[in-house]
C-alpha cells in the first residue's frame, strides 16, 4: 500500500510561513528553510523588544519627570519621595504626561507634595 502524505496541510503550512515572511530581505522571502528560521527569529525578537519598549518608556518617564522636578527647585528621587509621603498615588506614565503637556498642573502636585 502506498505512503499516504498529507500534501495538502503541508503545503498550507509553508505558504502561509512564506506569506508572513513577504517583505524580508533575499533569500530569508522565499527559500523555506531560511524563511522559517527569520521568522521563528523574529517571534524571539518581538517577545524580548516587548519587555525593552516598557523598559524604554519607564526610563523616558523619569527623565521628563526630572527635568520638569529640577525646573521646580527638586531632583526626582525627593520628588517621588513627598508626593508618596504626602500620599498623592499617581503612576510615572500620567506625572510625564502633566509635566510635558500641563506644566501649571504638574507645578500645582508639587506644591501640594512639598506642603504635605
């Protein structure tokens, strides 16, 4: 009897692993091998950059936080220190946000830090 394949999924499989790759350089487009390996690379890549991207953003929030801190006569670290004594719970993300887009807002929870 002869060996039964599935042509039919396998193929499937491969096209669709090819669609994916469409727009990858030389080769890594349309040999299979290359193309599975840079793909299966590249789901590596996007899960690890997905931890850096909060990381990144973390960072660039303390230093717009500390720049607009230093312009109200205060460094980050004492900034966060009141205003988690004075018990005002506001994440990093929203006081970057005030402090770029509403200076007169961020200037007004600082002063309430500083006076509690």
């Amino acid at each position: 009897m002869p060996r039964s394949v599935n042509h039919v999924a396998s193929r499937a499989k491969r096209k669709r692993i090819l669609k994916l790759t469409r727009g990858y350089y030389g080769a890594r487009k349309n040999v299979w091998t290359v193309a599975k390996n840079t793909w299966e690379k590249g789901l590596t890549y996007a899960f690890r950059d997905r931890k850096t991207k909060k990381r990144n953003f973390r960072a660039l929030w303390i230093q717009r936080i500390n720049a607009a801190a230093r312009l109200e006569g205060m460094s980050y670290s004492k900034l966060m220190g009141t205003l988690h004594k004075a018990g005002i719970e506001m994440n990093r993300k929203v006081l970057a946000d005030l402090a770029m887009n509403h200076p007169e807002a961020f200037k007004a929870i600082v002063e309430k830090a500083k006076n509690a």
